[in-house]
C-alpha cells in the first residue's frame, strides 16, 4: 500500500478538525467579522490600558533601579501604602457583610419605602466624590453632627484612618449590593424549600444553599469595592487629613510629588501600588474561579 493513502485519513481528519475550530469560534461570536471585531478590540485596549500603563512602566524605570527601589521604599511612601491598602481592606469586608445583608433585606423583603431604600444605594455613584468628601468631614468632625459626639468620648474620627475607612464604605457600598442582587433575585426558592422540608433551619438553609451559590458574587463584589477604595481620592482627602506617616494615602502622595515635578518618583509609587493592586486582585479571581468549579462539580 502506497504511502499517499495511508496519510490521506490523517489529512481528511486535520482538515475537518481546522473546519470544526472555525466554526467554533463563528459561532461564539455574536458581532460578524471575528477577525475585525477581534482587531478593534485589541487596538481599543491597547490604546486605552496597555499604552498608558507601558508609558508609566517606562516612565518609572528612567531613573534606574536604585532610584525607583528608593522612591517606593521610603518610610513616607511605605505608610502611605498601609493606610491605603488597610483602610481599603477593612472597608471592603465591611462593605461585605452588610452588602449582602442589605441586597437580602432589598430582594426578599416588601416594606414602605423599599424602592427609595433601593434608589439610595445608587447615591454614592452619582454624588461627586468631592461633595461626598465635604459631607463627611463636615459630620465627622470635631464640632460635627456625629464627631462631637465622638469626641465626648475620646474618640477622633475625621481627619483618621477611621474617617478614611468611613469614607471607603460610603462609596463602596453599592458595589456589592449591586453584584449580590441580581443573583439573588434569580434564585430558585425550591432549593430552600426543599432543603425546609428535610428538616434544614433557616440558618441551615442559609448556609449549605443560598451562601454556596452567592460567594461568587460575594468576592466579585469584594474585589470591585477594594479596588475602587484603593484608587479612591476625591472623598478621602478631605476627611483624612493629609497628615504624613498617619493619615496621607498614596493617590495623594502621587499628586504631591506630581506638584513637585518628581515625575519618576510619582510613576514609581504608581506602579508600586499597580503591582500591588494586581496580585491581590488576581488572588481574589483566582479564589472566585475555583469556588465556581468546586461549585460546579458539587
């Protein structure tokens, strides 16, 4: 048997297999044009993300490693990164806990006034930052609504780390309520049902059904609203009161240094905090994508 009709099924199977990948990806996307769409959308990134983040990397790497190690390990910049990363922390887990809580007051409870309560939480996306800013300071501080209270007390919230992290939970709120939401409201209540029917509590109910099915969500939320609280400004600066190795945080340490013409020594801090940003932000998906999997084998 010649050698030409034993390669000829090897052939026919390659060029059925190129065909089947083709028409995968044909049928995967919904604009026609796979190619051009897939164009538009790298040139679109690229001149959106890539280029302003390479300009950025390039910017802070003129000056050499020994410049940019000493402009992003001083102990004003290292502070500044605690009290960004910290305050952003603490405020996301809060955000969290009673992120969730009001998502399931919002879905599975009727009361008087709910949709306002539910327009609300929008509030914090539409306010600009600076009046949520004022607001804050003006009631937290010393002589403030809240913060005279406060001090009676001995307690110093504005003008803190404390009013910082109040600030952070304001404008990360809607966040999670708003990722936490629509999958509740897509839940089966069959699942809980059953689950009331075979003896489960409602804490048990809670726990073994409706959780599993929100930690999803629960983390996306999460990371979105630790990731605007880091890169958050415009509220924090008049609440925080800028003062170095106590309440400075590092978007304002950049734009200091921008006002000084320190252009390497703000890119560095900028790209310290993106590295950052990054791997805690890629830890937190890679956690969602494996409690999607353990989810999906269950």
């Amino acid at each position: 048997m010649r050698s030409s009709q034993l390669e000829t099924p090897a052939l026919t199977r390659h060029y059925f297999r190129r065909i089947a990948w083709r028409g995968h990806f044909r049928r995967e996307s919904v604009l026609s044009g796979f190619g051009l769409t897939l164009g538009f959308t790298v040139f679109y990134l690229s001149l959106i993300v890539l280029i302003p983040l390479s300009a950025t990397f390039l910017k802070a790497a003129e000056g050499g490693s020994a410049n940019f190690w000493a402009a992003i390990s001083a102990p004003r910049v290292i502070a500044a990164y605690r009290v960004t990363f910290v305050c952003a922390l603490v405020a996301a887990l809060i955000n969290t806990v009673f992120g969730v809580l009001l998502a399931w007051v919002l879905v599975r409870y009727r009361f008087p006034g709910r949709r306002l309560c539910d327009a609300l939480i929008d509030l914090p996306f539409a306010l600009p930052t600076a009046v949520a800013g004022i607001a804050l300071a003006a009631i937290y501080a010393p002589k403030g609504w809240v913060g005279q209270y406060a001090s009676d007390w001995g307690i110093k919230i504005a003008f803190t780390p404390m009013g910082i992290t109040i600030a952070l939970i304001f404008i990360g709120i809607p966040f999670v309520v708003r990722t936490v939401q629509p999958v509740l409201e897509s839940m089966d209540f069959a699942c809980e049902e059953a689950a009331t029917t075979l003896g489960a509590n409602r804490w048990q109910s809670f726990r073994l059904v409706v959780l599993p099915a929100l930690i999803p969500a629960v983390l996306t939320g999460f990371a979105l609203a630790f990731a605007r609280g880091i890169g958050e400004y415009g509220s924090v600066i008049f609440v925080a009161g800028n003062m170095p190795m106590v309440s400075e945080i590092a978007p304002l340490l950049i734009i200091t240094k921008l006002e000084q013409y320190d252009y390497a020594g703000a890119t560095a801090i900028a790209v310290a905090m993106l590295g950052i940003s990054f791997a805690m932000l890629l830890t937190i998906n890679l956690l969602q994508a494996w409690t999607r999997r353990a989810e999906s084998q269950r």
